[in-house]
C-alpha cells in the first residue's frame, strides 16, 4: 500500500495541475462508497414470509386472505399456502381471470404461492420449507411466522380416507410441522443477539376449545375418538418446543368453539377478503380453556390470528375465542383487539 501511495502524494505536491483530478476522484470515491452502502442496506433488508398449513380449509382460506391484505398486522412479501394438492390448493385460493382482474388483485396473486406438501412425512415437510428458505439465497435475511390450520372431524367421515384421522392429523402431522419449523425456519432468526419479542418469529396453532376438559360433558363425546387429546398432545409438544427454544420463536394457540360462517370451498380469495358474517357478531375471548362458546365465526379466527401474528399481549399463551349476536367484532382494528385480549387476562 505505501508504495503505491508515497508517489501518489509527492506528484500532487509538486504539480497543482492534478489537483482537480485528485478532488475529481475522491468525489467519485465518495459517491461509489454511498451507493455501495445503498445497496448493502437494500440487500440487507429482512424478507418477511407466512407459511399457512391447512391452506385449503375453511379456516386456513380466511387466514391466507387476511394475511394478504397490505393492512394486516405484519406485511407479508409472501404468504405460501400449503396444501397436499396443488392444483386444488390454485384452484380454491388464487383470483380467477387474472387477466382480466385488478392490480390489487393481480398483486395478491403475485405474493400468494401454493405450495404443495404431505405434512404427514416429517422428511417432506422439512424438504419443503428447506426450498422456501433457500428461495432467497443461502445469505437472505428471512422472517418467517406459521400458522398451523391442520384438522379433521371429530367423529369418522370422508375426511378420515386416505389415513387422515385424528391421530395423523391433529398429532402426528402437526408435530411434524412444529419440529420441521424449529429446525429449518425459526433457526435463522438467531444471528441477531438482540433480537426483541416482536421481531421474533410466531408459530399460531389453531386448536380447540374443551383439550384440557376431555372427562367433563360434551368433550367427553367430542373426544370419543381421540381428536381433543391429539389437539392437547400438539399443544403440549409446541409449548415444550418453544420453552427449548426461546430465543428462537413464539407461539400463540387460538382454541375456537364450534365453527361457524362457511367452509368455503369453492371461492377465490377476492371473494374471501369480502367475506362477512350473515349476521354481526361480538367477539369473546377467554385466556385458557374455561371457557364454552356456543359458537365461533371462521371470520372472526382468521382476523385473531392476523393480530396474535404481531401482538406482544397474545405471545406464548393460549386462548379460547367465540362469537354471538351483538354489535360486531374488532374485525382488523388492532386497538379493539388489544383491549380483547387484555380484558381476557384480567
């Protein structure tokens, strides 16, 4: 370095004539050392991905919907809908006519991937969410939040073909997805020593309402066939993982009482995010499981789970929603759902 600088400084002071030359070149040394900075923080900048499991449900259609909307607690680059088809999964979420259809509507369609993947393969789900993670590059600053929509009936019905009961689908295949995301997309949130609550990843679990109350009426009959106990068994297993990984995620576990206000099955998500109940329903929710709601709007979960995604009063705990007949929900108001969910702990 001294070598080729020594020459550099004698020549400027003995000929004023390449004075300009040397401003010249520090101005351009300046400029290209701002926009190397510009363009460092561009790609610094933190990609922030939703990975809905259950996609195609009627819950999981909502969830994608709202989490889609620029408004929503947390903006989304993308938001991957995973589902064991694909083709269905396109054919039930994504806006039809896309040539015809709006700007809003085609950005939606941009950010929104179907993703298709069997939940009930641990190896699957891992070589799924591994292709995610990479989408960006090895060096890609990633968030990453999940909400686990995964469910069946609670008594035998076409849904159980195929091996998708209770067993395999409200414990088996939900533990696989709750170990998958530890280990594959809440493991890069960990470089930043100073990581905050609210810039930690979220892991939302849609469970049910009566998992901790399977001896006493009417979970005793709802649990005949295992679905509750499964529930509480992923619930147990995503509380423990996270306990173990504190620095890593949190979670938030929305336990709805008998569903409501759909499934939709045969809609796209611009009819979705239209989607209203018949009638206004208020919003109750109870933080554990002491409480029975007759009844919970899949609207109303689908908007709870857009605000626990962001909200520090809903981090690693577990809440019992229902809906009834009253002057309307908080629907995407923060504010009101802030005071819900502090008036649950009270």
């Amino acid at each position: 370095m001294r070598s080729v600088a020594a020459p550099l400084l004698k020549a400027t002071s003995s000929s004023s004539s390449r004075r300009p030359l040397l401003r010249g070149r520090r101005k351009t040394a300046v400029a290209s050392v701002a926009s190397t900075n510009e363009t460092e923080t561009k790609e610094e900048e933190t990609k922030r991905i939703a990975i809905v499991f259950g996609a195609t449900g009627g819950v999981g259609q909502l969830v994608c919907a709202k989490l889609l909307l620029d408004d929503s607690s947390r903006r989304y680059d993308v938001v991957h809908a995973m589902c064991r088809n694909r083709e269905t999964g396109e054919a039930k979420l994504k806006t039809k006519n896309a040539s015809s259809a709006s700007s809003s509507s085609s950005s939606t369609n941009a950010r929104l991937q179907v993703t298709e993947v069997d939940v009930r393969e641990e190896k699957n789900v891992e070589k799924v969410l591994d292709a995610i993670m990479m989408e960006g590059g090895k060096e890609a600053k990633v968030m990453v939040d999940i909400v686990c929509c995964l469910g069946t009936t609670a008594f035998p019905s076409q849904r159980w073909k195929e091996n998708n009961g209770p067993e395999q689908t409200d414990d088996i295949a939900t533990a696989n997805v709750i170990r998958a995301a530890q280990k594959i997309c809440f493991k890069r949130n960990t470089s930043d020593t100073n990581n905050e609550n609210n810039s930690k990843s979220r892991f939302v679990l849609i469970s049910s309402v009566g998992v901790t109350r399977t001896d006493s009426m009417p979970y005793v009959i709802l649990n005949l066939f295992g679905v509750l106990k499964y529930k509480r068994k992923s619930e147990k297993y995503l509380e423990q993982t996270q306990k173990e990984n504190d620095d890593k995620f949190d979670y938030t576990i929305v336990r709805p009482g008998r569903l409501t206000d759909g499934p939709y099955t045969s809609y796209d998500l611009n009819t979705l995010l239209k989607a209203t109940s018949s009638e206004r329903r208020q919003v109750e929710i109870k933080r554990g499981d002491d409480f029975d709601p007759q009844e919970t709007s899949r609207i109303a979960v689908a908007d709870c789970v857009a605000f626990t995604l962001a909200s520090e009063i809903a981090r690693n705990k577990a809440f019992v929603i229902g809906t009834k007949e009253g002057d309307g929900g908080p629907e995407r108001d923060r504010k009101k759902w802030e005071t819900l969910f502090q008036q649950s702990l009270l």
